[in-house]
C-alpha cells in the first residue's frame, strides 16, 4: 500500500455506483486522495440494449487496487443499482466495513441511441431504470444514514443531455432530465438536516463509453467503421470550447468541490461541466 497522507476529506467514506471504470474510477481516485475510504459496486455485467461492452468483474478489482495504492481502504461489490436489495446489502455493508458513509456518489449510468419512434420499451426500461431508478434508489438506501448522522454530501451524475434536447437520445435524455428533477427534490427535503444534494452535467467525456464503434457510428454515419480520428473533429465542432472530449480527471474536480466544505452551501443546483455549452442555454 502506498503511503497515507492527510487531505481534505480524510477521515471519510464515499459510497460510488458505477465504480468500475471511466467516471465512477476516476471520482474513487480523487476521493481517495484527499483522504477518504472507499466503497464501489458496478453491476459488471452486459446488458442486452446498451450497444457497447460495458465493465466487467476485472474492472471493479483494477478500481479497489487503484485505491489501494493510494493507502486507503476500497472495498467492492457486484450491484446492480435497479435492485433494491443489491443496493441496500451493498450500502450495509459498506457501513459494517467502513463505519459509515459520508460522501454519496450516484453515477452509475449507460447510454444507448435510437430514433425516438424506434426505441423499444426494451431499451426504455434498461435505460430509464438504470440512468433514473438506479439513482432514486441508491439515494434512498444510504440518505437515511446520512440523516441519522447529520451530514452527508449526495452528488448524481446527470448530462448536459439533462439541460436539453438531444435527437437519437430521447430514453437517455428523460432519464438525465429526471436525475436533475431528483436532486432539487431531495436537496429541499434534507435542507436543514446537514446534507447537500446536487447534480453534475459532463458533455461528452473521455471514457469507453463514447469511444467504441456505436458511439463513434452514431456520430459518422456517413463513413463505414468511422475510428475516433474520424470523429473526433465532430466532437470538437459541438463544443464552443474547441476540444472534443472533457478529460475525465475535469469531472472529478467538480465532484471535490461539491462535496467539499467550501460547498456547504451549494445544494439543489446543477454544476455544467461542458466545454461552454451551458453558454448556448437560457
């Protein structure tokens, strides 16, 4: 293990859905190093409607030996977010390990496509279940906690699909809207019991779930196996900011702020981590 160095959260435990990779990874690692314990679950495991191979068994293991080696505590399970029962032993037994839970990542999501008339309630369910229901129901398991405590910082994973409309996206965009109607419901709800509650909106951001050949279709489909020098610079016309993707590392860095002291106050709002594109919005 390596060493253990003071931060700014040390002392505390974050409780992370979708920790398996890409955002949910990235957040462990920043907690982690401002001197929180960890505890992730990941569903692991396909499901039939989302278009690219999602994280796997070997992910979550790689997440908890990253953490690891930073000198803090990570521990681990295989949840899927739409079960209520998963949820609720995962968060139990984070707690039984780790004293309590502080700090509530909700981010675990998928994304898919299809035109609007075209989705089926296959791909409605998978997503809206995952993407909305996954992140009323992981909240719903660990706020309770929070509330006994008197503190707790709750941050969900919208989009900037969640501040607008996006064609071929309609199941991703209702569930991302959603998310964002969740948080301000919440944050009133627990205004005056020591919990904030808000929402981060990445746009597109660097991690497997824009780069595979779906994604990457999605957004060429004029060229036949597009690659992401191909579409990479579509990414980058979209963006008033000329960069394709938003790194991920950028999207943990809103993630601290929010759960941090200095955010105290900060509650029911939606932090845009978008490249500019909330300049283009009301």
């Amino acid at each position: 293990m390596g060493s253990v160095d003071a931060g700014n959260l040390d002392g505390q435990v974050a409780f992370i859905t979708g920790g398996a990779r890409g955002q949910g990874r990235s957040h462990a690692l920043a907690l982690a190093r401002e001197g929180a314990d960890i505890a992730v679950c990941d569903i692991a495991a396909q499901l039939e409607t989302v278009p690219y191979p999602l994280a796997g068994i070997e992910d979550l293991e790689e997440t908890v030996r990253q953490v690891e080696a930073l000198g803090r505590r990570c521990v681990a399970v295989q949840a899927d977010v739409r079960s209520t029962e998963q949820l609720e032993a995962a968060v139990a037994g984070a707690i039984e390990e780790l004293g309590r839970i502080d700090i509530l990542l909700a981010n675990a999501g998928v994304c898919g496509f299809g035109v609007f008339w075209e989705i089926t309630d296959q791909m409605w369910d998978e997503m809206v279940d995952t993407d909305l229901t996954g992140v009323f129901k992981t909240m719903r398991a660990v706020v309770p906690h929070m509330i006994e405590r008197g503190y707790g910082r709750v941050v969900a994973t919208s989009s900037m699909g969640g501040r607008m409309g996006n064609p071929n996206l309609a199941h991703y965009v209702a569930a991302k809207w959603g998310v964002i109607g969740l948080v301000k419901t919440l944050a009133l709800e627990v205004a005056d019991k020591g919990i904030t509650v808000n929402a981060i909106c990445p746009a597109t951001v660097d991690t497997a779930m824009v780069h595979n050949d779906a994604l990457y279709g999605l957004f060429a489909p004029d060229i036949e196996h597009p690659t992401k020098a191909d579409v990479e610079p579509r990414y980058t016309a979209m963006n008033p900011i000329p960069e394709p993707w938003t790194p991920v590392e950028e999207i943990s860095a809103a993630v601290l702020y929010l759960v941090s002291e200095g955010a105290r106050s900060v509650s029911g709002t939606t932090l845009d981590v978008c490249m500019g594109a909330s300049a283009r919005m009301p």
